[in-house]
C-alpha cells in the first residue's frame, strides 16, 4: 500500500505524545530510520489515543455523495459549476470509470492509518509497562477502533455480504505493522469475521462511558462497544442481536438532545445577492449553533447523546440536501429541519450572481455530519429490530421516544402502525431523517440485500454526460441508474494502491 507504515508510526507517536504543536513541527521534517520515538509505557499509547482527531473524521464520499440523500441538480449545476468538483460527480453518478484515478480520495488511506495505529497498540502492550487495568482498557480501545474501520471500509469497498458473495474480494486484512504482511484483498466473509472477532475483544472492556461527569465518547466504552455491536448485527440482519445490544446501550446511557430547549440558532451570516443588477438584494443565512465549530470543537465533544464519537466529512463543504429528503421531513414542526436545513445556503457555496436558491444540511460547521453510534440510533435500531419481528406497536412507541426529543409538542409526534409493514416502513422513514448522509450509504446496500422486498432502494440521477475532464451540459442529459444487485455498490479502488501493491491489490470488476 502507499502508506508509508514507518512514518504512520513516527508520526502516530510523536503527536500522541508531544501533542499538536509538536507534530505539526515533525510532519515538515523526512522521516529517518533512528529518530523514531521509543513507547516504553501504557501512558505513552493512552496520549496516542487521546488524540481524537486522528480517528474521529471519515472522509467517506460514496457515503456522502452516492446516496438519493445527496441533492446535485442538473439545473443547479447549469447555473455554475463551482461548487462542483469532478469527484462530487462522479460520486454522484456511481462511476467506476474515472474515480480510481481520483487522487483525493483518502477514505482508503486514512482508514488504513487507524488500522495501523491500533495494530500498533495492540503489537506493544506485552512490552510496555503499565497496570492489568490500563492495558486491558487500551486493547479494548484497539480492538474497536480495528472493527469500526473494517466495517467502514467493506461496507464502501465490497459487495454487501450474503452467501453468494462472501467468497468475492473485500479489502486487505491487516493485523500487524509488519510491512511484510500479504497485502491481497481477503474475501468478504473473511473480513467480516475478523471484525466479529475484534467486536467480541472490545465488548470485554469495562470502562463506562460517563468518566467525570461527562460522557468521554471518543474513546471505547462498554456502551460504545454496544452501540457499534447493534450496528453491526443489524447490517447483518441479526435482529434479535441487534436488539440485545441496542437495549443494553440504552440500559446504560440514554441522555438526549432535546431540539426544543437544546437546540438554538447560532450566528447569522450576511450576503448580497444579484448584485449590481436590478434583482440585487440583501439575504441573511441563519445556522444552527454547532455551525461555529471549525476550530473549536466544544459543541462538538459536548454533544450529549454521543455513544462512539465519528463524523462524516465532505470536502465541498455543502451537504446537498436532495428534494426526497427534504419531502419526508414536516417542515412546520420537525425541529430537525429547522436547525439542520439552512436556506439559502448556495449563496454561501458561491452561487450569488446570478442566484441560484438552494439549502444545504449543517451539523457540525459545514463539512461534518455525526456519523458515529448515537443514544438516537439505538432508539431506531430497536424500533426496527421490534418492527421487522412483528411488534409494530412496540416499534412505534422506541420511535415516538426519539421524535419527542425532536419536533415541536403536539399530536403530530406521535406515530402509529397499522400492519407490520407499516411499522418498517414508518421506522425506515424516521431512520433517514434522523441520520441523512451519514448512514444512508449503508442502509441502501443492506435493504437491498435483506429477504424484504417492500424496502429495496432503486438509485437513479438525471444529469449530463461527462468524460474524466469535464462535464458537457451543452449536451443533452442522461439517467443514470444504480439499481439492486449491481455491483457498482463497491466503490472503486485507489488506482495508487493497486499499483503500489505491484498487482497484489486487484481492482473491482464490474
């Protein structure tokens, strides 16, 4: 692979241990073979997972971009394209043409850096000094941060997991830092016992979540680990599992956002628009208050209801909202697309003159969505598992919980079920307004994948032709269709990674 392991390794220490200033000062210098800093304690690997930003953010963008949440118009694109870099595009359309030789996408890379990273604390405990208790602590951190990585990247890189595909290639399995290790992808059956494996390692851990008052989220906890379980065994459609681990996050840790007295506006930001024309006026964008969080991550660490700390990143820094998603929210009293939709926000993305209207999703300042284990998603996942096991009402009543913690007070929070059916598909509903973007990618591919037909996700885009250059919109436009069972539901690989593995790497075939 490309990454340069004894670097990772050089670099992973030295800014867990001396801290941002410190490394920012090392990343200017080449790495040597004799300068790389010895860890001799658990003290030393414990500063290395503090340092949370270097697990936190995924740059995932057939998460962000691939899914009918993500709203790129053709008639947006007519008005200018500057917002729009090819990727977006091309993540846009499911290409598999163009993007291996996209040299932006570092989803693989830094995935890969956090693999490294827990190998690494996983490789030295036996020789570090430290208690029973800390080591123990720090293997459950490791375990867990490997199986929440693998998870992301055969859920991006491979084909969904069944019997007829388990044998097909997912991504490299990498359990060491030795850089000898066989750098073959495995197959996806294989690759998925290895996360199962490192999700049973992590549940051993018995570090709560709430430490001094707070929740300290971006490390494991028995009720991250729970939290990430419930995922897991979802994606897997192990409902009874899923259920087990969602009610015991829940058991242990289940403080909420509320939109109502949680939730305000933050600052206001000023543009004109047209300008110098005789439609010129004055616009004025209102953002949530966890828009001010480019720099200072306080309300982003404060977020109460947090079980496993990850964010969705985008490098546009506008989470297109599509006309779908924006349908299923009621935007009289859902305090979710109050806060969360910002009108008006292509004027923000440079799209002033002439204007062009448009909203945009904000979470976390403009280019983060919340994308880890949240009390908010155990809600869901036992709505569902109860739903898909023939307890509508039950299902009914985990979800009308999370929407009391969303919209306004009145009879509109309250849903009901009329069949089993209804229950799912209320469920799925609530499911994609609750976590847009960030869990959509995901879901498509295991709806498709389940025995249940009334939920399968057929993805088609109207917009225009393109080569790997430019797009040509004075050409007429095109459908473009990901329908079930294609296999362009695994993204394409680096084209880096498969020539640096000299042939090693194969690419996705489709």
């Amino acid at each position: 692979m490309t990454i340069q392991f004894k670097h990772i390794f050089r670099t992973a220490v030295i800014c867990g241990a001396l801290g941002l200033t410190a490394c920012d000062k090392f990343l200017e210098e080449r790495p040597s073979k004799t300068s790389a800093l010895e860890v001799k304690t658990a003290s030393q690997l414990e500063s290395l997972l503090n340092s949370h930003n270097s697990f936190i953010t995924e740059t995932n963008r057939s998460a962000a971009i691939s899914t009918d949440d993500y709203g790129i118009l053709a008639e947006m694109y007519a008005v200018t394209p500057t917002p729009f870099n090819m990727a977006v595009v091309q993540f846009a359309t499911w290409d598999w043409q163009y993007l291996p030789d996209d040299n932006r996408e570092l989803f693989w890379t830094n995935e890969y850096k956090k693999i490294f990273t827990a190998n690494m604390v996983l490789n030295l405990l036996e020789t570090v000094s430290g208690t029973p208790e800390q080591k123990a602590s720090l293997a459950a951190d490791a375990h867990l941060i490997r199986a929440y990585s693998y998870f992301q990247l055969v859920n991006t890189y491979a084909l969904p997991y069944n019997d007829a595909t388990k044998n097909e290639p997912d991504v490299p399995i990498k359990l060491s830092t030795s850089f000898d290790e066989p750098m073959a992808r495995a197959p996806i059956g294989k690759v998925y016992q290895q996360i199962e494996s490192d999700l049973v390692e992590a549940l051993k851990t018995n570090v709560v979540l709430v430490q001094n008052g707070r929740p300290r989220h971006w490390r494991a906890s028995k009720t991250g680990a729970k939290a990430f379980a419930a995922r897991y065994h979802l994606t897997r459609g192990n409902y009874a599992e899923a259920l087990k681990f969602a009610q015991g996050a829940l058991d242990e840790y289940s403080t909420m956002m509320d939109y109502n007295t949680d939730m305000r506006y933050g600052r206001a930001q000023t543009l004109t628009i047209n300008a110098g024309t005789p439609e010129a006026k004055t616009v004025t964008l209102q953002y949530p208050y966890t828009h001010d969080n480019q720099s200072d991550q306080t309300d982003l660490m404060g977020w109460k209801e947090t079980l496993y700390l990850r964010v969705l990143g985008i490098d546009s820094w506008w989470f297109i909202p599509s006309k779908a998603l924006l349908d299923l929210y009621d935007k009289d009293h859902d305090l979710r697309y109050r806060y969360h939709i910002v009108e008006g926000y292509s004027y923000d993305r440079g799209m002033i003159k002439p204007a062009y209207d448009y909203p945009g999703y904000i979470c976390f300042f403009k280019d983060r969505m919340l994308n880890g284990p949240t009390v908010a998603e155990m809600l869901l996942i036992k709505a569902e598992c109860l739903a898909r096991t023939g307890k509508p009402g039950d299902a009914m009543a985990a979800v009308n919980q999370l929407r009391a913690k969303r919209m306004e007070p009145g009879a509109w929070v309250n849903l009901s079920a009329t069949s089993d059916d209804d229950a799912i598909a209320k469920v799925l509903q609530e499911r994609r307004r609750e976590m847009p973007f960030a869990q959509r990618w995901f879901d498509i591919r295991r709806y498709n994948n389940n025995n249940y037909p009334n939920d399968d996700v057929s993805l088609t885009r109207e917009f225009y032709p393109y080569n790997s250059a430019a797009v040509q919109k004075d050409q007429p436009k095109i459908m473009y269709s990901l329908p079930k069972g294609s296999r362009r539901f695994a993204a394409p690989l680096p084209r880096t990674e498969i020539i640096a593995s000299n042939g090693a790497i194969i690419q996705n075939t489709y």
